[in-house]
C-alpha cells in the first residue's frame, strides 16, 4: 500500500511539524491495517486533515499570573489551555487512482499549560495537535476494519502500483 498524507490546514498550524501527519499515519496503518509480510504495494491509502481549529483558552490567567510574579503557578494553578479540533479522512485508491472509499474521524484535544503539572508553551501545541489528529485516526480504525473485505479484492483487482514512491520494506 502507497501511503500518503495532505496535512492540509494543519500545515498552517504552529503545533504539529509538517511530518507529523504522515508519520503518525504510516504508523497507525502498519499497527492496524497492513500486512506485515505484504511485499506488493496495491493502491493508496491518502491521509488528508480537512480542518483544524486550536484556541488558546486561559490567558487571563497567564496576565494574573504576571501581576502576581507567576506566585500561583507555583502552587499548580494552569497558565493556558490549548484546545484543538481536527477533522481528517482516509481515501482508500486503486493503483489506478479509482476512489474506492473515504472514511472520516473527528479528534479533539485538551492540553494544560501549566509550570509543574502541566506542559510547556512551546511543547504544547504540537501535543494538542497530535492527540487530536491520533483520536480522529483511531475514530477512522474502525471503519477501516469494517470495510476491509469489501476493500483488499478491490485493491488487487485494480493492480499493482507501478511505481512507488516508498519501498514495502520503509512502510
């Protein structure tokens, strides 16, 4: 299977880096679709993340905070909060570019900006982005199980991939 993934709005986002998205796809796919003695490569499995949504929630606390020389935050009070939305679907292809199925999951996330308890302002974005992209992939996962005996005599009936982009052996 050809994996590929179109980070789509989330590539405009200042959480997740750009190789998030396929990393994290090729990886949910060879734990849970693949076949790991499968050395032909049958169709493509696109990734794409339609929407996205991240709002910084808190911030009246981060300005409390900075009157009260970040006292509170010594006793655990939260800085921010970074809430992410993701909307993603899955096409499933031939080897002749033939949609033959698309799935769609919807992730959120609620990360904690906080000095002890919490994460980091520069690690949490990419964190809520992450864990929502991972819940709208694991929403996907079971669609992808119910649909798989409908879809692998689809995939070898359309073909090999005559050339692909990444070797079996680095899926």
């Amino acid at each position: 299977m050809e994996i590929t993934a179109d980070p789509g709005p989330l590539a405009m986002n200042d959480g997740a880096l750009p190789e998030d998205p396929l990393r994290m796809f090729k990886a949910e796919l060879q734990r849970n679709v693949l076949e790991p003695t499968d050395t032909v490569t049958y169709g493509y499995a696109r990734l794409i993340v339609t929407k996205v949504k991240t709002i910084r929630t808190g911030r009246s606390l981060q300005a409390a905070q900075v009157v009260t020389f970040l006292l509170p935050s010594l006793f655990g009070a939260p800085l921010e909060w970074y809430k992410t939305d993701i909307q993603a679907e899955v096409q499933m292809m031939n080897a002749n570019g033939d949609l033959l199925g698309t799935y769609t999951g919807k992730g959120t996330s609620n990360v904690k900006v906080a000095m002890y308890s919490g994460y980091s302002q520069t690690e949490a974005p990419r964190l809520s982005d992450v864990i929502a992209l991972r819940e709208a992939l694991s929403q996907i996962r079971p669609q992808l199980d119910t649909a798989a005996t409908r879809l692998r005599p689809l995939l070898m009936a359309g073909g090999q991939v005559n050339s692909p982009t990444v070797s079996s052996d680095n899926r």
